[in-house]
C-alpha cells in the first residue's frame, strides 16, 4: 500500500466489505460495474478460505498489504469475536497496521516476534511454481521481510492474478524498491540486463512514489520470466536495489477466488 495520501483508506474499504455482507454479498460492490464485483467477491473467497484453513489459537500471524488483504483481517477479526481464539498480528505496512488496529486485533513486530507461525498476503500475479510477483502497492520489502520469518506463507489471489509464468498476467513489471541516490545508476544496469525500467510516480503528489522505507520504486518489466531465481539474483546482487518485488519459492499454498464464486488451491 502507498502512503494513506495516496491510496484509498482502509476504513473505506473495511466499511464496504461489512456493508456488502450486511447485504449477503461477498465484497463491495464495484461503481456500475458487475466484473469488479465479481473480483472483489473472488478475492473475499480467497482471504475467508485461507484465513479459516491456516489460523489458529495461539499464533502469531503476519499480515500482509494490499486489497485482498483486507478481506483476511475483517475475516480473522470475526473468528477472534465468535470463537475466542487469541492472535498477535505482524504488519508488513502502514495499512496492514491501519486494519490491525482498526479491526480490534493484537498488534506486534518482528522485534517481539521474530519468528511467525504464518503469513498471509496478496500477490500481482503467481505461478504454477508459485513464484509471485508482488509490490504493485509499494510494500514488497516490509512484505518479503515478514513472509521470510514465517513458518508458512500463503498467497491469496482473485482469478485475475493466476499465470503460468511470471509477465504473462500482469504487464507492468518487477516493482524494486531503491535507495533514491542510486535510482539512476539502477535503472541503467537493469536496462543492460534486458529489462525495461521506470520510475515509478506518485498519484496524489508531485514527484515519485515513496516506499513506508523512504525509498523509490522502479518497476521493471522483463517480458515473461522463465527464471525467476536467475533473475531475483542478479537483481539482489546490485547495489542500490533494497529489495524486488520476486517472491522465489517463498509460498507453500496459493488460493484463488474464481468468477463462478469457488476457490481454487495451488499449493507445493
């Protein structure tokens, strides 16, 4: 998620979610438009199905950013109220603090919570293998940070988002967070590695997107990635780049909310 400035509020989108179920719909209704409603009911389906198949009593869970994930809080915060169950919340950005704080739930950090029972966030796209590529709301770092302490980390996706490699879905490129001095520099090495960079823009301000890190995205579009860890190498391996939005072998389980209303599974 950018910055509160720049994005739609979680308390707007926490609102429509409970409005729409009040309504017995499964997410809010898009403005006139029945293919967003279906989108944001698949990624309701997704959050609800892994929330209730991956929490329970006792963890420590850590919240990812994004959409989706808003869907997974409103649901977490339901089991906590009916079932009683006891969980302490680790964001991965502002707004993944924002719904955690504005959903009643137990917030922590990875100072006191080092190591995470599981870890639940959204994704740009995803694989057959699972790879994903993430950071189309600026959060990729705090994101991979929090996925890399847990135990488990799953993805939750509308229909939208699943391919069978990596480009083929979502066309706007690798999002990589990096330190503002050396954007240019970056941009010209990722350009001799094939790709074609671009600074990523602010929408509600002048100038470009600021990380929760204070730093810059690039997003860096490589076509069509067969090898994702090749290139998640070579990227990690350039100095001024803080992190990319590549997740390699990192999830074990992938749900998909689908146009008909089922959730579909992709898992290792």
């Amino acid at each position: 998620a950018l910055p509160a400035s720049v994005c739609e509020t979680s308390q707007t989108r926490i609102a429509s979610c409970r409005r729409a179920r009040r309504k017995g719909a499964r997410g809010p209704r898009a403005r006139g438009s029945s293919e967003m409603s279906s989108v944001e009911a698949a990624k309701e389906q997704a959050a609800r199905a892994a929330v209730d198949d991956y929490v329970s009593d006792g963890q420590v869970v850590g919240i990812g950013s994004g959409s989706t994930i808003t869907y997974a809080v409103v649901r977490l915060a339901e089991r906590v109220k009916e079932e009683g169950i006891k969980v302490v919340c680790v964001p991965t950005s502002f707004q993944a603090r924002q719904l955690i704080v504005e959903n009643g739930l137990v917030l922590g950090d990875l100072e006191r919570y080092p190591e995470l029972d599981v870890a639940i966030d959204g994704a740009d796209e995803v694989d057959e293998d699972l790879n994903c590529i993430k950071g189309g709301g600026g959060c990729q770092t705090q994101e991979k940070i929090v996925a890399s302490c847990a135990k488990i980390f799953v993805v939750i996706a509308d229909f939208r988002k699943k391919s069978s490699v990596l480009g083929e879905q979502w066309k706007k490129g690798v999002p990589i967070e990096v330190v503002p001095m050396a954007y240019r520099p970056v941009m010209l090495k990722l350009e001799a590695l094939g790709a074609e960079p671009t600074l990523r823009m602010a929408k509600s301000k002048a100038g470009p997107c600021v990380t929760d890190n204070g730093n810059f995205v690039i997003d860096a579009d490589f076509g069509n990635i067969e090898e994702p860890q090749l290139i998640e190498d070579k990227l990690n391996a350039t100095p001024g780049i803080v992190c990319t939005g590549l997740f390699v072998n990192m999830a074990v389980k992938a749900y998909f909310g689908e146009e008909d209303g089922s959730v579909s599974t992709r898992e290792k």
